[in-house]
C-alpha cells in the first residue's frame, strides 16, 4: 500500500520546498504577495500531510506559458 500521509520533511521532499517554507507558512498563514503553503493536518503536536492535499497544491501552483503572458490558473 502507497503512503497517503506524510511527515514535514516527506512533504517538503514530495513538493520539492523547504521545511522552513511549511513552518512558516503554519505560522503566518496566507500573506499577500507570498506563495500559500498545502493544507496540513494536526494531530496534537504533529503535522501531517495528505498526498492528496500535496497534490492538489502542486496543481494549483502551475503555471503554463503562452506566448505572449502567463496563464494563472
């Protein structure tokens, strides 16, 4: 059976950004201007991340180029 739960530092790894980039983004929540983090889980003192939240995040965060502009989706 796959994983469907992950750590920080598994999440991190998956989408490819820097534990400092979850913990700040738990901390300081949304800030304009700044990259909004993947939903998270909290159980007590633990973090945790669904595979599924990490993959929507990353979908969310495409961006596709066209020739003359960016498309944000």
């Amino acid at each position: 059976m796959d994983k469907l739960v992950f750590t920080e530092i598994e999440a991190s790894q998956y989408i490819g950004m820097s534990r400092s980039f979850l913990r700040q983004d738990r901390m300081n929540g949304f800030r304009k201007g700044k990259t909004k983090g993947p939903i998270f889980i909290r159980i007590g003192r633990n973090i945790r991340y669904h595979i599924s939240d990490l993959n929507d995040w990353l979908e969310e965060n495409r961006v596709r180029r066209n020739t003359t502009e960016y498309d944000y989706r």
